[in-house]
C-alpha cells in the first residue's frame, strides 16, 4: 500500500526523506544490494509504511528491545532489514535482537542464518527445538500443519523473547498475510477479525508487533531479491498444497487483477470499522436504541 507523502503522520526530514548518503554510511545489511534508482524508491515505500505502521499503532510506546523473529524467508528478512536501516539513523531507539527457532525440518540448512547474522553484526540467537516431530506426530496423514506449527513455534519465541529481556515479540507479516486471515475467520470461521498490528500477549508481559502491517508482499518479495538473502525454504508448510491460505491468495490475487487497487481498499476497510451497522449486539448496544418521542 502506497501512502502519499502528505498524508503521513510522521515527519520526515529531507535526509531522511531522500535517502541522502551521510556520516553514518550505510548498514552492512546493505552491502549486496541492487543499487538502483528502482530499488531506491521501493526502499524510502517500504521505510515509509513501517514508519507510518510504528506510529499509528504507538509501537514503541515503553518499549526498548525487541526480539524479531527470523524465520530465513523474504518477509522476515525484509524486515530486519528495515528495522536495521531505521535503527541505523537513529529513527528506531530500540535494541534489536534476531531469532530463528530451528524446528528440526529434516535438511534444515543451520548454518546459513548465523553466518549471515554475524556478516552484518547482528546480535542473535539460535534456538533449537524439535517442533517437527511434534507437529508430524499430533497431526494426521494428509492434514496441514500450519495452524500447530505456527503456535508451537510462537510459544517457543515468547519464551525466548522473556529470556532475553526484550518487550515484544517482532514478526514479519505483511499486507497479504492480514487479507488473507481475515478472509479465512470471514469463510470458515463465521467471525470478523484479523491479525491485529500490535497485540498483547495472553499472559500481558509481551507485544507482538508487526510493523509490515502496510507493506505489500509483491514487494517484500522485490526487494529481497535485490537484497540477495540467503532465503530458506519451509520444506513442512510451504509443501503442502491444498492450504485454505493459499486459496485466499489466489482469490485476492484474481480480484487485484481485476479490479486493481482493491487490496488497498480492503486493508483501510478494516481500520474503518462501523459497529453500528454490523449485527455484534456486544460491539453495539442496539437495546439503547430509541426513537424520539413526538
């Protein structure tokens, strides 16, 4: 989702604003990448919209270290990238610390994630915990694994996140990834609701934040291509085929091209919710309802 400059909340200074090389250089994050003036304005996009996501939902309120989730896909690397290329000068006053939770995916490359943190001088941690096994043994021949591997895996990352001091949780969902949710609860699950950009966890010690919130995954995809990461497929959900998500895909894929711009439109329709003219007797109070007397 493009936002005009104007309607942005935050200011941005003309450094800032044009990507200007100053005293500071560039992060190594950056050393590879396409430089160009294609990849220069799909950068300051989506520098723009994690911006405009870590102000409208008063992100870093109370906030000094967080703990962002890598899982060595392009979502998650673009979005250490960001946070990095934000922290780098001095719009990101927060302590960053990177985590992969190895699951135990049989051939599971364990060392290209630490290589590649420790080239760009990212402070991280590794964590193993054989969540595959669980997951291939609690689920039945044929069904996707998804949903138990997804909470299985946030468990274990809530768990580091305390471990390690950080405030929240960091992960790298974007645009589609909140469509898509909302359109699966909307099909199958008879409730409107979505992922939410900023959440508290269920025992209130921990955010989950996701600044990509904005960001589209055409162009999360773009610009980890120009980035060159190291990206690792998931050989346990990416493989499976059939996936009620994937179905949500080509469904908002399919309307897009149609009709295009309408992913924009729906991402705003969820921040513009009108209780009163849903049918959620607990969001709105319709027994107040009254005429006035004549």
């Amino acid at each position: 989702m493009t936002i005009p400059a104007a309607e942005l909340t935050v200011d941005l200074p003309a450094e800032d604003e044009d990507f200007a090389a100053d005293a500071a250089g560039v992060h190594p994050v950056f050393a590879r990448a396409t430089r160009s003036v294609g990849f220069n304005k799909l950068r300051k996009r989506l520098i723009r919209q994690v911006r405009q996501a870590i102000t409208d939902f008063d992100m870093m309120k109370g906030q000094k270290r967080w703990l962002v989730g890598l899982s060595g896909g392009k979502d998650s690397y673009g979005l250490l990238a960001i946070l990095l290329d934000l922290q780098w000068r001095g719009l990101l006053p927060v302590e960053l610390v990177a985590c992969n939770l190895d699951q135990g995916q049989p051939n599971f490359p364990k060392h290209v994630l630490p290589d590649y943190l420790a080239s760009i001088g990212v402070k991280h941690r590794i964590e193993y915990r054989d969540t595959y096994s669980v997951v291939k043994e609690k689920m039945p021949t044929g069904a996707t694994y998804c949903s138990l591997c997804s909470r299985l895996r946030r468990g274990n990352l809530y768990r580091v996140a305390r471990e390690e001091g950080c405030d929240a949780l960091v992960l790298g969902h974007h645009r589609e990834d909140i469509l898509e949710t909302f359109f699966m609860n909307f099909f199958h699950g008879g409730r409107l609701s979505a992922m939410p950009a900023k959440l508290m966890n269920d025992d209130g010690d921990l955010m989950l934040l996701r600044p990509l919130a904005y960001a589209a995954e055409d162009d999360l995809a773009r610009f980890a291509a120009a980035m060159e990461f190291p990206i690792i497929p998931c050989d346990l959900c990416g493989s499976q085929d059939g996936l009620q998500r994937n179905a949500m895909k080509e469904m908002l894929a399919g309307i897009e091209a149609k009709m295009p711009g309408r992913k924009d439109a729906m991402l705003r329709a969820l921040g513009h919710v009108d209780a009163s003219h849903l049918l959620d007797p607990k969001l709105f109070d319709f027994s107040s309802l009254m005429t006035k007397d004549v």
